[in-house]
C-alpha cells in the first residue's frame, strides 16, 4: 500500500510597502492573491502599510480590506522610509514567515510563488536575480556595488540582499537601526552573524508592466552610504547579535 506524506505547509505575512501607489497597490494585492493559490501557502495576512501617501492610496488600501478579510491597513501619518514602514508592518504580523512586497507591483506572481515554495528549507530565504540585465544597467551597477562593500565588509557571500524572507519570530531577536533602503542588508547581516540558517535561491525576477524604481534617487543613496556606516558602528555594540540564536539554528 502506498502511504502519501502531505507536503508542509507554512503561514505567510505579505508586508507591501506604498507611497503614492494608487495606479497599482491594487495589482499589487491581486498578484499576491494569485501566487498564493499556486504555493504552498495555507495560511496568510497582506498587511498593507500606506507609508505617508498623498494620493488615493490610502483609500484604495481601506476598499481592498473591506474586500478581504485576510487585509489590515496601516497608514503613517507621515513617511518613515523603507526601513520603518517595513518595522511596522512587522509589528502587527502574527505568521510564521515575512515577505515583502513593494507596492508598485514590480514582482510577477510566479517569482512570489517559487520563493513561498522554498518555505522551510531554512530560518531566512534570500533570493537572488538569475538574468539581472533585464534591470537597467545604473541599477544593476548600484546593487552590485552595494552587494560587494556589504559581502566585503562583513566576509559574506550573499548574491543579494534586498528580498529576505525571514522567519517572523527571529526578526524579535534583533534592531534594525536604519530606516533606509539598506534596512533588509543590516537585518541579513546580523541573522547570519548570530548563527541562523539561510539558502539562496535564484529568481527570474521578469519586470512587470507598470513597475518602477527610485532606488537610485540621491537620497535615498546617501542613506544607503549612512546606514553602511553605522551598520560597521553597530555590529560592534554589545547586544547587536543575539548570543542564543545558534543553538535554535533550524535545518
């Protein structure tokens, strides 16, 4: 007789990150929708964080929760940035993975799904770009730069740092400082420093109509180059690594 073991299944917070994305927060959720339905995924949350918006977002943001049980709707009453947005969509998830999402729909459904199936095979899923020149060649530039003084700076070899899928609880062991675009770098480094398991997987990343990017808008460089060095700084304060995290090292 053939016995069927039932594949795990895993709980996903979907953290989408919006300022001024009215033209696409919508998309945005109905693609996450979709990449559910074809994962592994049994249970999860899209918590929507509308970062300081002065367009419709925010109302959009309340018209999909009414729709959707599975919804809560953060608005800052000013922008905190990146970093803190994503703290404080943190704060409120209860699953057990965190993914995010930026709200300019820039990921294809698939590549949602290929990184919910990856659920479980480590504490943090960090994926990486398999045909990075589908990205204009000033950003592919920028993130390789960042990439090399991180892995440098700290002797890692990660391929990239910027979609970390960690899981909920771990993010409890440690601070994010930086609000900046380098938030997700200053997490990875201090997880992996303290012990906790992690497996790169490599994502075809298609660009999707209608996605855009300012992560090479000067200031948003310029708290890149700040976060960097106070990452140096902080990787020295007493406290800044959990001392307990490698013995609860996951498989």
């Amino acid at each position: 007789m053939t016995v069927t073991i039932p594949l795990a299944t895993f709980s996903m917070s979907f953290i989408v990150l919006a300022l001024n994305e009215e033209a696409d927060i919508e998309d945005t959720v109905r693609t996450i929708l979709e990449a559910v339905e074809d994962s592994r995924v049994s249970e999860y949350e899209i918590v929507l964080v509308n970062d300081g918006s002065t367009d419709g977002t925010g109302a959009i943001m309340e018209k999909l929760a009414r729709r959707h049980d599975r919804i809560k709707v953060l608005h800052n009453e000013q922008n905190l940035g990146l970093g803190g947005a994503y703290k404080r969509g943190v704060h409120v998830a209860h699953c057990e993975y965190a993914m995010l999402v930026p709200g300019d729909n820039c990921i294809p459904a698939s590549d949602i799904t290929l990184a919910l199936n990856h659920l479980g095979e480590a504490d943090i899923i960090l994926p990486y770009l398999t045909n990075p020149k589908l990205r204009p060649l000033g950003r592919r530039i920028a993130s390789r730069a960042f990439t090399l003084i991180i892995n440098t700076l700290f002797g890692l070899r990660i391929r990239y740092y910027q979609g970390m899928i960690p899981r909920r609880e771990i993010l409890d062991t440690i601070t994010i400082s930086t609000d900046s675009y380098a938030f997700l770098a200053e997490a990875v480094v201090k997880l992996i420093k303290a012990g906790y398991s992690y497996v790169q997987a490599g994502f075809p990343n298609t660009p999707v109509a209608g996605g855009h990017s300012v992560a090479l808008q000067p200031k948003r460089l310029w708290g890149v180059f700040v976060a960097i060095v106070n990452l140096v700084r902080e990787m020295h304060r007493p406290g800044a690594i959990p001392s307990t995290a490698a013995s609860r090292n996951r498989p």
